[in-house]
C-alpha cells in the first residue's frame, strides 16, 4: 500500500545538496508546498484526499506520519531525506515530533477545497462501503 521514493543526496565540507527529479515521483506534480514552523509534537494534515497523491519528504527533523486505511492504522517515521507515498483515500496525519522538523509536500493535483475529506467518521464510512 504504501511505498517510499528514494532520492540522492551529496554532502561534502560545502554543505548539502538535495535534487528532486521529478521524474522520480509515481504521478505528475502539479503542486507544492513546505510545512515549517510546527511547534514539537503538534499533529498537521488529519485528513484524506478523494484524488490527490502525496509523496512526503521530510527536509529537516523528525515527522511521525500517521496513515489510516479505514480499518487500519500504521505510523511511519521519517528523518531527514526520507519519503513516503501517499495515495487517495488514506487519512494521514503528521506529528513533527523533533525541534525544526519539516516536510515538502508533492502533489498530483493543484489545491481543490472539495478533494479533502475532513472528518474522519465520514472517512471510515467512505471506505468500508468501497469494501
């Protein structure tokens, strides 16, 4: 279900360099966005996509990404350079859970209010009825 996109880094006494081939990502991005500035331990996202994906790198810290499938729960957690694929109708949720975490954000589809699913009983409703 869930799957991780691998990316190089090169680090030497300069500092670090971190491309994004975008080829790399399973889908065709069409946005992106930063999540910075979390407080330790505050949870962001709590929400599922009708059609977007989602591939999440974390750029800096530690994020606890929190997937739901509607009757499952699975808690992954990235470091830095790390990454997780995220696919439509799963609810997730993120826990910064280190000082300075922060996440990029690829997505498949440019921001649509009504792509969102926001409360987590009509989720579950959702997907069981899809079973």
């Amino acid at each position: 279900m869930i799957n991780s996109v691998q990316f190089k880094s090169f680090e030497d006494e300069r500092g670090s360099l971190h491309p994004f081939n975008l080829n790399s990502i399973p889908f065709i991005v069409k946005r992106i966005f930063i999540v910075t500035n979390v407080p330790k331990n505050e949870i962001r996202g709590s929400h599922a996509h009708f059609n977007t994906k989602q591939l999440l790198v974390c750029i800096n810290g530690t994020v606890d990404v929190i997937l739901h499938d509607g009757k499952n729960e699975q808690i992954f957690r990235l470091e830095k350079n790390d990454s997780i694929l995220i696919p439509e109708l799963v609810w997730d949720s993120q826990k910064f859970t280190s000082e300075n975490s922060e996440i990029l954000v690829f997505c498949s589809t440019e921001y649509e209010i009504n792509d969102y699913i926001l409360n987590f009983d009509y989720f579950k409703e959702l997907k069981n009825k899809n079973d």
